[in-house]
C-alpha cells in the first residue's frame, strides 16, 4: 500500500513538473491564438508611419502577431534591452547593431527589415527665417553623441558646407530631454522628430525650419533586429512580421497623407488630424521610406563611410553579418 502512494506522489509530481516546464518554454501564445512579440522603439513618431500602418490596419494579426510597442529612448537602450532578452525585436538605428558586433559580442544583433532610409529630424529655429550659415558659432542640442540623429547632423553639415568646428554641439542632453532643455533655454537650435517638432512650434517656442534628412543622405536609418541566436530560432516568424512591414510600406506608397493619419491617429492621441496630416506629409516630402525592407548593401555602406569619417568605427564590418534581409530587393 505504502508503495502504491509513493508511486502515486511520484506521478503527481511528475505531472505537475511537466505542466510547469511546458509553461516556461511553450510559444508565447495569447488567448487569441496570436503570438505575443515584444518590441523596443527609440522613439514614437510618424517617422515611422509603415509600422503603425501595419498595427492598425491588421497586417501584423493576419500574419498571427500581436506586438507590444515599449518605447525605448536611446538607440544604445534598445539594444540592450534586445541583448538582454527583455524584447525580442530593437527598432532603431542600424549604428547600434554595428558598435555591438564591433565589441566582441557573440550573439551580436541582426538586422533583418528596414524601414526609414533617412534622417527624420528637423532643425527647430527661434527665427523663422534661416540658412544653414545661422548655425555657426550657434549652440545646437543634437543628442547622444555617436548616435544616429547626431551622425546625419553632422552629414548634413558637411553637404551643407559647414565645417562642424563652426558649430557648438550639445551632446550632453538624453534624446528624450531635448524639447524640454529647448523650451528651458537651453541652445539656440534644436534636432527633433516628430510630433515633438510640430508641438514646439505650435507652442510658440520656435519653428519648423529645416529637414536633416534631406540633405544628410540615404542609409539603413531606422531598422528591425534581433539577436543572432533569435533570428536563427524564430526566422518564420520573422519572415511574418517582415511581410506585415512590407504591407505597410506599401500602403504609405500608394495613399496621401490624409489617409495615413487617419489610420494612425489611434497612436497618436495627443495630435490632431490636421497636425498629424501635416507631419506625415513632411515625411513623405523628405522621401523618408522605403520602398521595402530590403536594406541595399550601398545604404550599410554610407553609414559605415559615417562612422568611420567621425572616427566612430576604425574598419567596415561584413554586410552579410549584420544584414540578413527577408525581403527579396
């Protein structure tokens, strides 16, 4: 009898060691059925309009996906939150991806989808009327230095012809602080992404005078990536989330502004439709998107020939490493 029980204890608790270990490792499903992704943004902008296209218009669910937008200020951020499994996906600049496989990382980060090819800030002036000569010997908050943003400044600098000696360049503001160090008094101009240009200017404490995009050239500014080893394990998932990015891209190319707004205006609560409209057309203007994403090998090029010129990076890095595109071209 005694060894009836302990032989039913042992199946109960194998029983309930089972269920515990298929609780810890089964696929992050929903009740819906949909898979739960979580993913780190380095900011929250209609820059990246295709992305929110995807979300509210259901291309993410069709492809049996739901994702947890986290914003993540700080492209240096997002990657460590990537590298720390807190997310499973980093949406930021393709710089970070490239100072992480340069230090040494073993499970470095893969970018596997882009999405914006530009810069996507704009210079804010407190006088409306501006040349890019007004910027020397003028305090300019452009963030973190090494940063995206602050390398297209610089860029755009130099194709501007201003030597960037002539400047005075404000890295010591985070990126999320930099409207409220303008507002405070901080610097004579500023770099910002949308809605936070618009809302400036709205509020009377400069104007929306400039694109750096315009000017600082093409490469893989804003993309997706995953660590190596997650890449490796969850490609078909990927590959599905990849296919919901392209739908949205696709339907920023064939829509106006008006219709992108209003389809992400839900991401967007503080900012009106007509602000929203406005930003977005900026965007489109500047030429901000791509038309896929496929990140072309040129585009990884200009940015390593970036970082490399601002003595950021000492050699290229391998293409093939760091960009696994699941998108045909």
């Amino acid at each position: 009898m005694k060894k009836k029980i302990i032989a039913a204890i042992t199946g109960i608790v194998l029983i309930v060691a089972m269920v515990v270990i298929y609780t810890i490792f089964k696929p992050n499903k929903e009740e819906s059925g949909l898979t739960k992704v979580s993913l780190a943004e380095v900011t929250h902008s209609a820059f990246y309009a295709p992305l929110y296209v995807a979300i509210e218009n259901g291309y993410l669910e069709e492809e049996g996906i739901e994702v947890e937008l986290i914003l993540t200020p700080g492209a240096d951020k997002v990657a460590a939150a990537v590298l720390s499994n807190d997310v499973q996906i980093g949406f930021a600049g393709t710089e970070s991806a490239i100072y992480v496989y340069d230090g040494g990382e073993e499970d470095y980060l893969v970018t596997f989808a882009g999405l914006t090819k530009r810069d996507g800030q704009f210079i804010i002036s407190k006088d409306e009327n501006f040349t890019w000569e007004d910027l020397k010997g003028k305090e300019v908050l452009v963030g973190r230095q090494g940063g995206m943003p602050a390398l297209n400044f610089l860029n755009a600098l130099k194709n501007a012809g201003i030597n960037a000696n002539e400047v005075n360049l404000n890295y010591s503001i985070d990126f999320a602080s930099l409207s409220g160090a303008y507002i405070g008094g901080t610097g004579d101009f500023v770099n910002l992404f949308e809605p936070n240009a618009t809302l400036l200017e709205k509020e009377g404490y400069g104007h929306v005078v400039a694109s750096i995009g315009e000017l600082s050239g093409e490469m893989p500014y804003t993309a997706f990536y995953a660590r190596k080893s997650y890449l490796e394990e969850n490609k078909e998932l990927l590959e599905k989330f990849n296919n919901a990015i392209n739908k949205g891209l696709q339907f920023v190319k064939e829509h106006d502004a008006r219709t992108i707004a209003e389809v992400i205006l839900p991401q967007f609560p503080d900012t009106s439709l007509d602000d929203l409209e406005q930003i977005v057309k900026r965007y489109m203007d500047s030429d901000s998107w791509l038309d896929t994403t496929f990140i072309k090998e040129e585009y990884f090029e200009n940015l390593e020939n970036l970082m490399i010129e601002n003595d950021l990076l000492e050699d290229y890095v391998p293409y093939n490493d760091l960009i696994q595109n699941l998108s045909n071209e």
